[in-house]
C-alpha cells in the first residue's frame, strides 16, 4: 500500500516530464520559422542546414535519455528500490551519517555510471560530428574521477553539518545550516576560479598585446580597475567560446576562453569584456548571489518543517524514519517551488544581460557587440527561432534576436 506522499511525488516527476516535453515540442516546432532579417547572413544556406540538423539530432537525444531517466526513476519509486537500498547499507554500517553519506554516494555513483554511456555519445559523437569537441578520451575520464572526488568532498562535508545541526537543533537547525551554506557559498564565489577551474583548466594571465592594451585602455575611460584578466585553455576540451566575471573585490577575475580570442576581433573581444564589466559595474554578482542565498533560506525553512515527519521515508517504502531518505522525498516535493523560483531567477538574469549589454553599448561601440553576439551564435550552431514560451521558462539570457533589438532601442 503506497502512502499519499508517495503518489504526489510519482504525480510531480510525471507532470514535470510531460510538461517538459511538451516545451521541447513547441520549441522544435518554431524551428523552421524563417530567421528574422535583423539575424540575416548569420547563416549561410549550408551552416543553416548543419544547424538545423543539429538541432534535431540533439533534441531526439535529449528525448531519449530524459525518457530512460523519467522511467527508471518511476521503476525505482515502484518496486521501492530507495527502501531497498537502505536496508542493504544497514546491514554494512551501524552509524546514521555514514549511512546517509554511503546512500547518496552509491546513488549517486550508480546514476552517473548509467549516464556514462550517453556522456560518451553526446561527446564523442555529436559535438564530435558538428565539430565541437576537442576532447580525448583520457581527459573525458580524468575528468570524471576528479568530479567525483570533489562530488565526495563537499558533499560529504554539506551533508555531515545539515545532519548534525538537525540532530542537535532540529526546530533551529534551518537558520545554521542558512549560515554554514551561504558562507560555502559566498566562499565559493570568491574562490572558485582560484582552487577549482584550475583542477580542469590552465589559467595564465593574458599576454602583452594589442589585446591587452585594448582592454586596459577601455577600462580606463570606462572607470573600471582592472588587474587580473586570464586566458583560459577552453579549446582542450571544445571549440565552443565563453568569457566570464568572477570573485569580488582584490579577487575578482575576467576569464577570456582561448576559443573566445581565436573567434573574435580585438574590437569584438572588448566589447564582450565590456558586457562582463556592466554586470560588475550594476552589481548583477551581488545581487545573484543575494537571491540565491534567500531562496535557499526558503528551502531550508520548508526542510525544516518537514525532515523529520515520517510521512516522508513513508513515501520511499520505509517503515521508519531516516534522513537521508527524507531528503530525496523533500527534493522532489520541493521542485514545483524550485521551478517558480528558477522562473523569477530566470526574468532577473534577463534582465540583468538587458543592463549589461546597454553598460556596454553606451561605453564601447555597439556594433562589435553585436558582431561578437553574431559570431559566438554561429559558431555554437544557436537555434534563432525558438519558442517565446520555451525561453521566458528556460532562458537565463534574453535571445539573439531580443538582446540585438534592445540595443538598437536604447542607442538610438
């Protein structure tokens, strides 16, 4: 006899899928529309036609792999293989944190090794077909163990202090773990390109040039100090092209993709950078990282009022109360809220790209942003058609076509 929570969870994870794909299906129906002529002679007839059929290979694969996900999640909620698991592990361990840490290590461990083979195909194959990937097979692993490792080591620690202070604290422990995990996270802010991007990627800082000497000279007349500005080996792994801001303070860092300077014309790569500075310059990193932290602190009130009920291990097949089943039953009865709250995320990052492609057009020349915009569009096969209501859900950027009509708006 399956417990009411357990058909609301089944009831989420089918609604989700269904609405996901019917998304994917509008998306895939704009497609063919004819580009708009402010987006004329991106394409020429035979990239469109790559692009187009990139687009359709892509989806189908999607469709393919979120099917099998969507199914052996159903099977494992089913036939309770949640409970199963548990039962399994209390026969090895004794102690309830290294038993809730083994849980989500081995399933964790189990739906990555699941998805390696659809790793490997969508690397190997597609962006391989199209001509993104630049990867080999032996960093495809080194990749995969160090994610791993890092994947147990602040997993490990979140999960050991939300458990301890829930134990200790059960009716507080939401504001701590608040504190502990915004600390995490602001730390992480800071640091990230500093300890973690240089596990998978060489930084060095950007050489003496033309270059550099642009983007000091635009700094200046843009009031921006700028010192670290590093160049990032993007190509060892795709020729896909990115730029970035990160840290705050004496730590913040402007990160060019290698790809990115191969791409683009001097004018073209400062204008990007000037787009990076408008979101510094409008504060769009604070501001981000504000909303995650209150949207967090939501969750985790939520979390708070429900752990400990055992209606929740109910609902994955236990007779008693454990909380690391707790948690897997809260994540995805906490996702319709995810998904409103990632909604209103997504309208303030498009936004927030309005403000800083304007910080850019007023102190650069716009039409090298819009140029860059163009190039970095054709050269990541961009679908220019897509659906209105596919990107107000599932766009954190305004599209080409939107973000070009802004600047045109504003700067005439």
């Amino acid at each position: 006899m399956y417990s009411p929570f357990f058909y609301v969870i089944v009831a989420i994870i089918v609604i989700d899928f269904i609405l996901e794909r019917g998304l994917d299906w509008l998306n895939a129906a704009w497609r063919s529309k004819p580009i708009p002529e402010l987006l004329q002679g991106i394409y020429n007839e035979e990239k469109y036609s790559k692009q187009q059929e990139y687009a359709k290979i892509t989806d189908r694969f999607s469709l393919l792999t979120s099917s099998i996900s969507f199914i052996l999640t159903l099977l494992f909620l089913f036939f309770q293989g949640f409970d199963w698991l548990n039962v399994l592990l209390l026969g090895y361990f004794d102690n309830p944190v290294v038993i809730g840490l083994a849980f989500f290590g081995v399933l964790f461990l189990a739906v990555d090794i699941i998805g390696i083979p659809f790793d490997i195909y969508g690397t190997f194959v597609i962006e391989e077909r199209f001509g993104f990937n630049k990867s080999t097979p032996k960093l495809f692993i080194t990749d995969k163990l160090k994610g791993y490792l890092l994947s147990a080591f602040f997993g490990a620690i979140i999960y050991f202090v939300i458990f301890r202070l829930n134990a200790k604290w059960p009716t507080m422990f939401w504001i701590y773990a608040w504190c502990v995990i915004t600390f995490f996270m602001v730390f992480m802010a800071m640091f990230y390109s500093h300890l973690i991007v240089p596990l998978f990627n060489k930084q060095k800082p950007l050489p003496e040039g033309e270059l550099k000497e642009a983007i000091h000279l635009y700094a200046n007349k843009a009031g921006f100090k700028i010192k670290n500005i590093y160049e990032i080996d993007g190509s060892k792994r795709s020729t896909r092209a990115n730029a970035y801001f990160t840290g705050f303070g004496k730590f913040k860092r402007i990160v060019l993709y290698d790809t990115l300077i191969k791409e683009l014309t001097t004018n073209e790569l400062v204008a990007v950078l000037a787009h990076e500075i408008g979101h510094n310059k409008k504060k769009h990193t604070y501001i981000g990282l504000l909303a995650s932290t209150v949207q967090l602190a939501l969750m985790l009130f939520i979390l708070s009022l429900l752990i400990n009920k055992p209606e929740l291990s109910q609902a994955l097949g236990s007779n008693q109360t454990y909380f690391h089943l707790g948690l897997i039953a809260f994540a995805i009865l906490y996702s319709p809220i995810s998904t409103l709250s990632g909604l209103l995320m997504n309208i303030v990052s498009r936004h927030n790209e309005y403000q800083a492609d304007r910080f850019a057009g007023a102190t650069c020349n716009p039409d090298d942003l819009v140029s860059a915009l163009k190039k970095l569009a054709a050269n990541n096969l961009s679908n220019l058609t897509p659906h209105p209501v596919y990107v107000s859900i599932n766009y954190s950027h305004p599209t080409l076509l939107q973000r070009i009509k802004k600047l045109k708006v504003h700067l005439l």
